[in-house]
C-alpha cells in the first residue's frame, strides 16, 4: 500500500511537466495500471493510476467545455450556486449547469438588472459564454487554472432583452436553517465569524479579511479538519460514555461509527465543501484504521489519505488550500513522531504543548512562504493565544447554541450572547491585526528555496539535533529582516484586464499609475493595487498619477490615502480637493526625474520618468490632437519605453508621433479576449509597419523590469506558471473550429 501510495504522489509531480496526450492514452495507462499490479509493481501502479484518473477529468472538462460552447442554443438550465453584488441589481453569479453533457459544471456570468435571487433556484437563462480568459498576476493564480480547479468552463453574461424563466424556488433544509441563523446572529457584532463557522458563509469585509491575513488566523475560521476533528473527538466522547452501560460486545467500534454522523451533518451543515469533505475522508480512514487488527501508522494513515484525495480528484494538484492542509497534517505527524512524549506533569504538558506550537507555526510559515511569498510576524503569537481559545471553549459552546436554536429550545438569545461574547476577543484581535504592518513579504524568494529550507528544518527535528527549535525561530528572523530587497529601479504592470496599473520603484521612492473607469477603480483598488504594493513591502508611497481622475473615485482614493497617508494624488484636471495638477508634480518630487510635456491647452497629463538612464513616457490621457501639438512644441520629445495610449485605440498612437518617438519597446495593458481586439487594427499596423516590439499583458501577463546602466532585465509572469496541459488541446481547439 505505501508503494502504492509514493506511485501516486510520483505521478501527480510527473503531471506537471505532462502535455494532455491523445485519448487513447487512457487505454495504454489503463493497460500498464492492470500489468503492474498483476506482476506486484505497486509503485508503477500508483503512478499509472493518477495518471488516468488526470487524464480522465481533464478530457472531461475539455469535452464540457468545447459542447457548451458550441452549443446551438443560448438557453441554458442552472441552478444557483452564489453571488457578490456589484452595485443595484449588477451581479457576478456562479451557475452550475443542469444539462446531461455538461451536468455539474460551472459558469461565472454577469447578470445586469437581476431580479431577486436564492441560493438553489432553477433557472432557464438565455447566455452568452467565451472560456474564461487568461490572466496572470504575481498577486494570484491564473484565472483559468482557477477556473479549471473550481469546475468553471465559461464566463460571460445573461444576454439583456431576452426573457428569463423561473423553473423552480425549492426550499431546502439548509437553505432554510441558514436563513434562521442569520436573522439569530443579524445583532451580534461576531455574526461574520460566527457565520463562517457554521454554515461556511464567509461574508468579510476587506478589512476583516486583512485582519485574518494578517493575524494568521485563517484556518480557524474555515470549517476543515480542526472543526470537523473537534465535532468527533466530543461526539466519541458522549457515545463512549453513553454505551458503557450497554450489554453490546463491540462499545468501542460502535462509538467510532456513530461519532462520522454529527461529523457528517457538520459538513452538509458547511455545504460540504472542499476542506470538510478532505477532512471527512481523513476521519472515515482514521475509524476504519482502528477497526482493522493492525491499524496503520500516523504517517501511513497521512500517505492514503493524500493518494485517495489525489486519486479522487487530480486537479487538486493546483489547489493552494489543499497542500497547506495535507502538509500542515504532515507537520503534525511529523512533530508527533521528532518531540518527545511529555511527563505527566502539568507544566511538563504546557512546555510540551508550547514547543509543539511554536515548531509547527515555524514550520508552516515557510509553506507560507513558499506558496504566498510571505508571513505574518503574528501568526505564532496568534496561534499561541487563539488556538487554545477557539477550540477548547468557543467553537464548542457555538456548536452548542446552534444546536440549541435549530432544536427550538427557550433561552436561545441568551445563549447567542454569551457565545457572541466568546468570539468578541477573537473579532477585536482581527480588527487590531488588519492596521498593523505585520506581513511580510518577501517577493525575492522563491518558492522552491523556501521549500528546500523547509524540508531541511524538518529534517534536523527529524533527525532530533539539539537545538533546531531555536534554529527553526533564527531562520524564519532571518529571512524575514536580512533577506536582500532590490535596489535597481523597477517597472510593474499588471494584468488587469482593460484597466492600467503600473508601479514603479526607485530608491525611497514609488510611483503609481492608474488608469480605469470610474466604476472599476474602487474595486481594483482593493483587489490589485493595495495587495500589490503590500506585496513589494512598500511602506510609503509617494505620488499617485491617475490621468482621468473624476469625482466618483473619490471612495478609491480614500482607501489609498488610508493605507499610505503620505500619498499625493495627481491628474490632468483637479476633480476633487486632494488632487493637485500633474504641472505641481514635477516640483514637489524633483529627485524623482520627472519631466512634464505640458501644453497650454486640455493638457492630458504626459509625463517622463527617468529609470536609470532609460525614459519613461505615460501617456496620460492623450488624443492624436494633443499628439501633433506635442511634436510640434517639443522637438526633442522620445521615450526608450513607451505605455500606449488609450489601451491602443486608433483616436491616439498616430504613426507620426509613433515615429518620432521611436521606442525600444511599447507596453500595453488590455484584454486579449472578446468582442473588440487591443492594440485595434490600425494601430497593430502602425506598430507592424515600424517594427516595435509591443509587449501586451492580455497576451503575455504582468510585466516586471529591472533597470540597471547596461540593459533591462524583463521577466514575464506567465513564463512561471504555464503547465503544458493548462490549454485545451489541439484536436479539441480544432474540432471546436470546424463546428464554428
């Protein structure tokens, strides 16, 4: 079994470098799973077993997809999954598809105008869909990995002007028990958290989401193995008590099986989501593990655990949450095996329960590192103060309450108090944890070195060296504090689809430029820009240039403005009281390199930046007009890079000022899919016809360059994280083509 379980593990590190093979590869892996078990080659076994299974579920969702979107009608029967609200009546809905070819699917769309909508209800809805398009940020995962991890094979929108139709409201048990615990909580200042901890309904803030990254709280607020092993180890205990006076034979196995029920209606409780069904599996393998005559070992129970899951479903493979989870079990089992059983005594106990804290914390702060390129400096302290807290006093007494309120007993507020009251300590430490600056990101590590330093740690505890406690603590100080930051200026442009955001550092000094819709820039302000620069450890913020500044980004700029109070805003036009004219930039920031290319009149704002020798031009809110006025006022008017204006439309990007300024290399942020194509065509002919080199983040992923004397030193994001089998195959792309 365990050979069997390593063949597994092999085979999932092997995927990845795999391109999706042609479909009668599932007949040969088939062949050489049932060969090598029949000659005993477990190993080779498990191996072709993941590799099946892999190749089964991608073909699946690449079969899905290629029917649905080839489909003759734009109608499609769904049923709601959930939603977030964009402003009245504008939503993102997630759909799953009720159709035989593609049943259990996903769909992310744009419902403009929507009625009122609940959770399960069944829909016929007339649909315009496109796969989900490509995205690559170093803030997060590609989108359409993502989509691919959740199931989703299109986005796009409920068409307007088409009728929709109501197939059916039902009204299930869940739905109705979440309704009920939302009005019992609706008064309470902890309802988010307790909410979370129930019904899975994480309804956060930014700010509470801040203060969860922050405090390194997250994995007690998501129902996972912690809750659903708390729900068992207290339902064992009752069982065992309860059955003790029974005249049964088998107390002991009969407590095991019935203790999986409460567990089990926890996890339909949470919507049986991805960690309570992982932590599900884990316990079925725990009780029929201490069924068996040999029951296995801890580490053999966490290999079959990780092979079954993999095995169940390969994608997981990308999930982030899934390896914190299996690797935090490690980790545990790991320390279980290394620290030595502590004496009976009860200090004993707490300096054992301190240590097995503080050397799991340490050790989970370098996946964390490897996985988000940072940590929190709270997280031990955190840990030390909340985990003890939550699971010994504050999630049981709320699992209580609950259970009390949905069995209609009396005194129920009383009890919603006195748990609110619990969770009060727990809400005040994530609303403190969310102002300070605790995370640290460190973007110039990279995974692989945080996994190696990891698994060096674990294996200095393994092997029981004196000493590696403290080891583990200098470590993590170490890279946290010394860890070299870069000194040359630099460029970052993000994939934000038709939205323009861009950074640029210089020595104790950064700049940002935005450019997008009034309507999208609060939104991408939280969802992008704050992340970012959290991100590249910036701890002050000088200018902040948005050309087309309106008074409705007035929410945006104050989210900024709270995060960086230092920070001043420019634009061509002062819409709001904070905002000076970019003529006043230039003075307040002459260190910066700075040159204003102003004109008399309806000055769009274009602005150089000097990076080590190499000239910036930002465009502003440049029109061809402005452009022959420019050339014919500034003669010495060129840029080396140039940021295309208008996200590459025709009414800008003329060929005479293209010319003149003749650039080493044009950037372009903008969508590559859709119904309107970026650069649009005149200008992708202007730019063929000259010979520049463009470099679209639609097409290519953020951008970051590195400006030194010498050269530049361009790194593509989607270069990292590009799997061969992450496209739809050609024979698939091909068949989709001659449908069309």
């Amino acid at each position: 079994m365990q050979h069997f379980c390593t063949g597994v593990l092999a085979g999932c590190l092997l995927s990845l470098f795999l391109p999706l093979p042609p479909a009668f590869f599932q007949y040969i892996f088939l062949a050489a799973f049932l060969v090598s078990c029949r000659f005993r080659l477990f190993f080779l076994a498990g191996c072709c077993a993941f590799i099946v299974s892999w190749h089964w579920q991608l073909s699946a969702y690449w079969q899905a997809q290629n029917a649905l979107l080839n489909s003759a009608s734009s109608y499609h029967d769904v049923r709601i999954v959930s939603w977030s609200d964009h402003g009245i009546g504008d939503l993102t809905v997630k759909l799953q598809l009720q159709q035989s070819s593609y049943n259990q699917y996903l769909l992310s769309v744009r419902w403009r105008q929507a009625p009122s909508l609940e959770n399960n209800q069944l829909w016929r809805l007339p649909l315009k869909l496109r796969p989900v398009a490509q995205s690559w940020t170093p803030l997060s995962r590609p989108r359409s990995l993502q989509a691919l991890l959740q199931g989703v094979i299109g986005e796009g929108y409920v068409l307007p002007e088409q009728p929709v139709i109501l197939l059916q409201a039902p009204a299930l048990a869940r739905e109705t028990i979440i309704t009920q615990l939302k009005t019992s909580t609706a008064s309470l200042s902890s309802a988010p958290l307790l909410l979370a901890l129930t019904v899975a309904e994480r309804q956060f803030d930014a700010q509470l989401w801040q203060g969860i990254r922050h405090s390194g709280l997250g994995h007690i607020l998501t129902i996972s193995g912690l809750h659903l092993g708390l729900v068992f180890g207290w339902s064992l205990l009752l069982f065992t008590g309860l059955l003790r006076l029974s005249p049964w034979r088998f107390k002991v196995e009969l407590a095991l099986l019935l203790s999986l029920l409460p567990v089990l209606g926890y996890g339909w409780l949470a919507g049986f989501t991805i960690p309570t069904l992982r932590a599900a599996v884990a316990l079925a393998i725990f009780v029929l593990s201490r069924l068996l005559l040999r029951p296995l070992a801890k580490s053999q129970a966490w290999l079959l655990l990780l092979a079954l899951l993999l095995l169940a479903n390969p994608l997981w493979l990308l999930s982030y949450s899934f390896w914190l989870s299996m690797l935090a079990v490690g980790c545990i089992v790991l320390l279980l095996w290394c620290l030595a059983p502590a004496a009976p005594q009860r200090w004993a106990k707490l300096r054992y329960w301190l240590r097995f804290q503080l050397a799991l914390t340490l050790l989970m702060s370098f996946i964390s590192m490897a996985f988000f390129s940072g940590v929190s400096v709270l997280s031990i302290l955190s840990n030390l103060l909340f985990v003890p807290w939550c699971t010994l006093l504050a999630i049981p007494f709320l699992l209580i309450t609950v259970c009390w309120s949905l069995a209609g007993l009396p005194y129920v507020q009383w009890l919603w108090q006195l748990t609110d009251g619990l969770f009060i300590p727990l809400m005040i430490w994530l609303e403190w944890s969310a102002s300070q600056a605790v995370w640290w990101s460190l973007p110039q590590l990279s995974p692989l070195t945080a996994f190696l330093l990891s698994g060096a740690l674990a294996m200095l505890l393994a092997c029981r060296v004196k000493g590696s406690l403290w080891l583990l603590w200098l470590t993590v100080v170490v890279l946290m504090i010394c860890l070299p930051v870069n000194v040359h200026p630099q460029l970052q442009l993000i994939d934000s689809g038709q939205r323009t955001v861009l950074l640029l550092q210089k020595p104790h000094n950064a700049i940002l430029y935005l450019d997008a819709p009034a309507t999208q820039l609060e939104g991408l302000v939280r969802q992008q820009v704050l992340p970012l620069l959290q991100q590249q450890r910036l701890r002050q913020l000088g200018p902040v240039i948005i050309p087309a500044l309106e008074r409705e980004m007035a929410p945006a700029l104050a989210l900024i403005q709270h995060a960086y109070p230092m920070a001043k805003f420019y634009s061509a036009v002062a819409a709001l009281p904070e905002v000076q004219t970019c003529t006043e930039l230039v003075a307040a920031y002459p260190d910066i390199g700075f040159r204003h290319w102003l004109l008399a009149k309806a000055d769009p704002c274009v602005l150089s930046v000097d990076m080590a020798g190499w000239q910036l031009l930002l465009p502003g809110k440049l029109q061809q007009a402005q452009e022959r006025a420019l050339l014919q006022q500034y003669a010495d008017l060129t840029a080396d890079i140039y940021l295309l204006a208008d996200y590459g439309r025709a009414n800008a990007n003329s060929l005479a000022f293209l010319q003149a300024l003749a650039p080493r290399q044009l950037l372009l942020a903008a969508n590559a899919q859709g119904p309107y194509t970026y650069p649009q065509a005149g200008v992708q002919q202007r730019i063929n016809l000259l010979k520049l080199p463009l470099y679209h983040t639609g097409l290519q992923g953020s951008l970051q360059i590195e400006f030194t004397a010498e050269k530049l030193r361009i790194r593509q994001e989607n270069r990292e994280k590009h799997y061969p089998w992450a496209e739809k195959p050609t024979a698939i792309a091909e068949t989709s083509a001659s449908t069309r």
